[in-house]
C-alpha cells in the first residue's frame, strides 16, 4: 500500500505543472522547474541515537523498494552523488535547484528520465539527532 501511495505521489508530480517561485507545502517544497516530495519521515534520534543505523537502513531499502517499481516502468536508474555538488557549491559555485539544495542532506539521488523530466529518488538527514526522510524529487533540471 505504501509503494502503491509513493507511486501516486510522483505521478502527480509528473503531471503538476511547475511552479513560478519556490514555495513550501504540506507535502513538500516546489520551485521554478522541481517538485520535492517528502514521502516518508521518520522520528528524530535525540534520545535514541542507536536506533539510527537500523532507521537509515529501513529507509534506504524502502527507496530501494519504490525504486524497483520505477526501473519497472523506465530501466535501472543511474545512481547519481551529491557530494561534488555540495562541494561546488560551498565553493561559491551557483548551482540550479533543486540539486543545490538536495546536495546539503542528500547523499547520492536514485535517477531516472522519464520525457523531459528526471524523477530521483534520495534518503535525507539533515543531522545526526534529525529525522530520515525518503525524498522524491521531479525536476525538468539537469543534473550538474
């Protein structure tokens, strides 16, 4: 039920036109040419900081899970790290959103081309006592 409610999620996305300027809502955060999505989030770790691993883990397989439907529907996906791009970036480099943002708590991105639109697919944490969150992200943006 889960993955069948994630899917619906980014159909949506797909088929929502883009937004003039960036904006948040209940479901995430929109902007000029990308759609993020927070699909899933867990509890923060500020009791519990040994639960954490066990919760990145849980989090990573579930990406892994929906990512098995959409190679389903568009091929293997290019696993794809953020790493030089929040390098760049701290370098003073102007990178496009939603790449420039997702580079700050995401690792590396799951990404598939679908038309003209890149759906990926990211696990984000922003500190080591913050929550996980599964991320899906619809962009017209290429990745830089």
């Amino acid at each position: 039920m889960t993955t069948a409610r994630h899917l619906a999620t980014i159909d949506l996305l797909r088929s929502r036109p883009f937004p003039g300027r960036r904006g948040r809502s209940d479901a995430g955060d929109s902007g000029p040419g990308y759609h993020v999505a927070e699909l899933a989030t867990s509890g923060d770790f500020w009791e519990d900081r040994d639960r954490a691993e066990e919760v990145a883990e849980q989090y990573e397989a579930e990406r892994d899970a929906l990512g098995a439907s959409l190679s389903a529907r568009w091929g293997q996906p290019q696993v794809f790290s953020l790493w030089s791009v929040f390098v760049r970036g701290e370098e003073g480099e102007e990178l496009p959103e939603p790449w420039d943002g997702l580079a700050a708590h995401v690792p590396d991105v799951h990404l598939w081309r679908a038309g003209d639109r890149w759906i990926a697919l990211g696990v984000s944490q922003w500190d080591r006592e913050l929550p996980y969150q599964l991320l899906a992200v619809v962009t017209e943006t290429d990745p830089p």
